[in-house]
C-alpha cells in the first residue's frame, strides 16, 4: 500500500466517526462551493464556513483540499457502474455509456472545471486519478477481460488499453467542439463508431 492510500484509509476510518448525514452535507455544500467559486478560489476556510466546521478537522479527515473535493464528487455521482454484468462486452459498454450520459450537464461542468484545474494542481492531479478514474478504470477493465475470456475479443488487442481515454475524451471534447453535452445517445453514437470498431465487435444497430 502506498503512502498516500494508507494516509487515506486512515482518514476513512476518522470519517466513520461523522453520520453519514453530516458526511452528506459536507460533500453538498463542497459542491455548491465549487459550482460557485471555481476549484482555484475554493478554500478550506470557506468550506469550513459553510459547514460550520473547524478547518482542522476537514485537514485531519481529508488531508487536502483536492482529496475533499474528489471524495465529494465521488459521493455526488448520480449514477454507478459497478453491478454491470450483461454477460457481452458490447452490452456492458453501452451499460456503461447510458449511465454515464444521464449525468451529462452539471456534472460535466464540474469535470471540465477540476480536470482543467488538476493541469497545474498536482495534489488535486493525484486525486482525481486515485479517486476517481481509477475505480471506474478498474470496472472498465473487468468488463474488457470478461470479453477477452469470452473470446469477443483479442487479449493482445491495443485498442484495449485506449477504451478509458477514448470514452473519457468524448465526454470532455464534446462541449468544446460542438457546445452539447455528451449525454447518452451521443456516447452511444461514439461507442458504435469508434470504441467498438476498434475491438472488432459490431455495433448493435450498425448505421448505413
């Protein structure tokens, strides 16, 4: 185990001290304060404001202000992967696509907003990718070795390492290129063109 995660697991088990309906209130109001200041003007002292909280308790229990932050849109997340099992690589990726895509909108907004802030923040860097993307990553690559075990495709396939920055680069890229959000029929549309061309399996409803 590494430092940072025992350092965390420690932090856990403080937290188990808080209900989870104070927890919850924390996160939420962690978010209002994002949503309103931006992560770069966000600060533990107006967090601890907010939550009527000491500054040294969110220190103590979550370590730095990018953990806190992650740890609260981690727990905001309106949808989860981690039960998918369709029993086809292809169910579980569009599974996966039609969940993610319902939260398009606010929470894309805040995705853009700490993915553009983690560029020079490296505590918020380490975070995100520890909190955040890794536990989806880690559901991703279940599913493509459930495929691979299956025979729906090739172990030494490379496409496979890129199925993460591909899905995520869509859910980014779109409101720059295009000013939408990357909901679920657009991921979908992605995933059927690209992701999984890419793995040599054929879309559901091929297009013309």
């Amino acid at each position: 185990m590494t430092g940072q995660a025992g350092e965390a697991s420690t932090r856990r088990t403080a937290r188990s001290k808080i209900t989870p309906e104070r927890e919850a209130e924390l996160y939420e109001a962690v978010l209002e304060l994002l949503r309103e200041r931006g992560y770069e003007a966000l600060t533990m002292d107006a967090i601890a404001a907010r939550t009527r909280s000491s500054k040294a308790t969110l220190y103590r229990q979550w370590g730095t202000k990018g953990q806190l932050v992650i740890a609260a849109l981690r727990h905001g997340k309106p949808f989860d992967i981690e039960d998918i099992d369709t029993g086809t690589l292809g169910g579980d990726l569009r599974e996966m696509t039609r969940r993610t895509g319902k939260a398009a909108g606010e929470d894309t907004e805040l995705l853009q907003a700490i993915t553009h802030a983690a560029r020079q923040d490296e505590d918020l860097r380490l975070a995100m990718r520890e909190m955040l993307i890794r536990p989806e990553n880690e559901v991703l690559e279940r599913a493509l070795a459930r495929g691979a075990e299956r025979g729906e495709v090739d172990p030494g396939n490379p496409a496979l390492g890129y199925v993460v920055h591909a899905l995520l680069g869509a859910l980014l890229a779109r409101p720059l290129i295009e000013d939408d959000y990357a909901d679920g029929p657009y991921l979908e549309h992605f995933l059927d063109s690209v992701v999984l061309p890419a793995l040599l399996l054929r879309p559901e409803n091929p297009r013309p």
